[in-house]
C-alpha cells in the first residue's frame, strides 16, 4: 500500500484571517452631517409655511400665511462639519 492521499484533489485550506471591514454606518452618518453643515454654513436661514387663512373683502380673496424661521448659527455649523469629517474619517480607517 501507498501512504499517498487517496484523493489529491481535495486541498486542505486554512483559516485565513480575514481583513477588518470598514465602519459603514460611521461613514455614511459621518457624510450626511458634514452635508447638513455645509448647507447650514451657506444657507443659514430655512423657513416654512405653518397656516394658511382666507380672507374675502369685497369681491377680492386675500391669503394670508403664517411662516416660521429658522436659523443656524454660524458658530455651530462649523464643529458640526468638524464633528462629520471625524466620522467619515474614522470610519474608513481600517480597524
């Protein structure tokens, strides 16, 4: 008899250790902050309609709407984007 492997076609294969994934939701949380914050320093000023009212004097329909403003200081759109590039950089780091 031969101490030979009856089947050579069989490889043995060793546990490889695999690669450390990426922090996706970091990366993706990390990117839409730095979005919200560059916006926020550009555009720092949203508003929005809260209500309407009709009003009729005469033959003429007057609309009268409620608008909300809202502002984002400049002061805190920059650590938020510094707080989102973190992120976003931290999570492409491999671990």
């Amino acid at each position: 008899m031969s101490t030979q492997p009856r089947n050579k076609s069989r490889m043995s294969f060793k546990s490889q250790p695999r690669e450390p994934s990426r922090n996706w939701p970091a990366i993706v949380f990390g990117a839409a902050i730095m979005i919200i914050a560059i916006v926020g320093i550009f555009h720092p000023q949203f508003s929005y309609s809260v209500g309407h009212s009709y009003s009729q004097v005469g033959p003429e329909k007057i609309l009268f709407e409620t608008r909300r403003i809202f502002r984002i200081p400049l002061w805190c759109s920059i650590p938020i984007a510094t707080i989102g590039a973190a992120l976003l950089l931290s999570g492409t780091r491999k671990a």
